[in-house]
C-alpha cells in the first residue's frame, strides 16, 4: 500500500506526519519510507534513527526524485506499505506518486496561506483520479494551536467543506514540540519516553490518525 | 463512457505529470511569493548541506583512522567555525547518499 504525503506549501509538517506514520506502521508491518524531496529531512530522520536507535523497529529508507511512479511499482510489492514524503510544492515527485498512491494525506496548517493552497490542490487530485481512481484522499490539520481559545482549526474544517475531494480527518494534529524533538533524535512521539500530558497527546494524536486511516487495522 | 485505450491513459498521464507547476530557476525570482521565494532558500540551503558533507567526507577519508590529525588540520582552517556535531552529521548523510547510490549502481535490491 503506497500513502503519498502532499502538499503545495512546506512547512505543514508532511516529514513529521510521514516519520510518525511510517514508525507507527513499523511496530506491525514492513516499511520503507520514500523521501521524495531534496530538503532530506525525512532522510536525516531516518539516518538519526539507524544511528542511535538501531533496536527501534525498522523504517527502511529510500530517496527517489523526479519521475517515482515506476519506483514505488516496483517497490510496492517488495515492503507491505510504502509512505512517500513529497516536496512541499506542486511538483513532478509528487504527481508521479499521486498516479499510484492507494491514499494520499493532504497536510495543511490551519492559515490562510496554507489553505489558499487546497482550491488548486483539489484541481490536482481531481485530474489525477481520472488516472487513479481508486485513490483516497484524506485532508489533515496540523500544527493546530494547543490554545483552546484559538478557533482557527474549527475555521480551516469549514473551509474545506467546499472541496468534497478532499474530506478531513476527524484528528487535528496539534503544535507540539514533542514532534520537533523527535524528529531530530529519529524518533516517533509514539516512542518517546516523555511521559508529558503534551507527549502523551501526542501520541494519541498519531494512534488516531493509524486508526482512522486503516480502520483500526 | 468511452473505454480508455492504454495509450490514452499514457498521454493522459504524461500530461498530468506536464502539468506540473515548477518555476524554480534563479531567473524568474521576481514571479515568486514570499513563502515560495523563502521554501527556495530552504532546499538551496539543504543541497548545499549535501554537497558540504560529500566534500568533508572526502577530505575525512584523507586522513584515514587518525582523527587526531583530522581534527588539528580542521582547526587550522575556516571549517573550524562549523560545530564538530555539526559537521559530522554531514558527514553521516552524505555517507548515507554514498551508500545508498552505490546500492542503486549495482542493482542491489533495496
């Protein structure tokens, strides 16, 4: 199974939900995460992990670029589940993989700069399901503020209401920085031995996001 | 519906893919947002970081296992500003792209 991870902006954190998700993935199923973008962090991740957590469960780790449709054919058959982190722009990467992605998860952050991005994402995904109609899409807030007071990810959920392509995920992913220092230490906030209220809501963020994905699986 | 033929799909596909919405050449700075012009200056600064620890990796292996050496031509010279952390996990990535280019030459399976 091949879940691409898309964006037309960086910054909306696709390498932090691509690391947790595959790490998530990891501790049933055998998986490779493909870093598609040049800016390697997903890469670095996983170089970070192999160096001072080889007992973690495994996340295979592979860079491709350009053209990847050919690349995760192949390779969809060799790993049970293939997450692809894709550059943060409308980008050959990102189509490609949108061709043979069986789910595709639109990260966007509760702004308006992000969501001025969804009107012509939704252009994008709705080309490519004339090629890949089986695809599902997903749309994810992240980077949501912690602060109750904050209505914005309320806002950005009636917002995407207008593109039925892209239903939203019920979990919010939230600005932690539980998230950020994992992600240097190669770790998944599912991993971490921070016993924080933020850590643990994390982590519950990550588990609902596998289970409304996979249905629990 | 008309039935796709294969190579109706084909071009479809390879114009989907056409399609996409790139404009990154120096040249066209001034048709950029903000946040495109600032994302720009991010994956430059991040290629640059994979050339800078493919270059430290080489001049690395000159030195073959004394580190003690490696690090006293270091200090003599401007990558002594680089934090040693710093530097070595530049290193580790190139490493890292080293590896994983020499499994693709070969053919190895991933």
């Amino acid at each position: 199974m091949i879940i691409l991870i898309a964006s037309q902006k960086g910054g909306a954190g696709k390498t932090t939900i691509a690391t947790n998700l595959a790490a998530k993935i990891a501790t049933n199923y055998d998986v490779l995460l493909l870093d598609a973008d040049r800016q390697p962090s997903a890469t670095e991740w996983c170089v970070e992990r192999k160096s001072n957590y080889p007992d973690r469960p495994r996340v295979h780790c592979v860079q491709r670029y350009d053209d990847i449709e050919d690349t995760l054919d192949d390779l969809k058959d060799r790993y049970a589940y293939i997450v692809v982190d894709s550059p943060g722009r409308d980008s050959i990467e990102m189509r490609t993989a949108m061709l043979v992605a069986d789910i595709v998860i639109i990260p966007a952050r509760p702004s308006q700069t992000d969501l001025n991005t969804i009107p012509a994402v939704s252009r994008i995904i709705n080309q490519s399901k004339k090629i890949n109609p089986s695809v599902k899409i997903f749309g994810l807030l992240t980077m949501a503020s912690t602060n109750s007071q904050v209505k914005e990810a309320k806002e950005a959920a009636e917002f995407f209401s207008d593109f039925p392509s892209i239903p939203l995920l019920d979990v919010v992913i939230s600005d932690r920085k539980i998230y950020r220092d994992n992600m240097s230490e190669g770790l998944s906030v599912i991993e971490t031995g921070n016993l924080s209220g933020s850590a643990t809501k994390a982590k519950e963020e990550i588990e609902s996001l596998y289970k409304e994905i996979f249905g629990g699986n | 519906m008309a039935i796709k033929r294969s190579k109706d799909v084909e071009a479809l596909k390879q114009q989907f893919i056409n399609n996409v919405d790139v404009d990154t050449s120096l040249n066209n700075l001034t048709k950029l947002s903000n946040d495109q012009l600032v994302d720009q200056f991010v994956s430059i600064s991040q290629q640059a970081a994979l050339f800078q620890g493919r270059i430290l990796s080489e001049l690395r292996t000159r030195f073959g296992n004394d580190d003690r050496k490696f690090g006293e031509y270091i200090s003599t010279t401007i990558l002594s500003d680089i934090p040693s952390h710093t530097r070595t996990r530049l290193m580790n990535l190139a490493v890292f792209f080293e590896r994983e280019l020499l499994k693709q030459k070969r053919g190895y399976p991933i």
